[in-house]
C-alpha cells in the first residue's frame, strides 16, 4: 500500500510562515485598545472599524 504524497511546506523568507498558510492575528493585537485603525495599501488608505456591538467594518 502506497502512503499519501505529502506536500513539502516552505517556509516564507520574510516571517517563517508556512506558504500557503494564512497568517493569523488577533483583532486585539491589531487595534491595541483603539476602535479605529488606518492600513496603507500601496497608494490606498483603509479604515478598520470596530463597532459598538463588538464587528470588524473595513472601508476604503
């Protein structure tokens, strides 16, 4: 009986993270407390909000 090819996981060169494997962060750690937080994406400026009953919004 044959075992199952199991695919090699690489590593990515920057933070060690499995390739292909989300990376994971709580929304905690992300707003430190804050209900606001701005994200800079190449040109682009995002807002995460955290609302009063406890969602996550994302705009631009």
């Amino acid at each position: 009986m044959q075992q199952p090819v199991q695919p090699s996981l690489k590593s990515s060169p920057c933070c060690g993270i499995p390739v292909g494997q989300p990376q994971r962060v709580r929304s905690n750690d992300l707003m430190r407390g804050a209900r606001r937080l701005v994200i800079e994406h190449g040109e682009a400026t995002y807002t995460l909000l955290l609302t009063r009953n406890d969602k996550l919004i994302l705009v631009k």
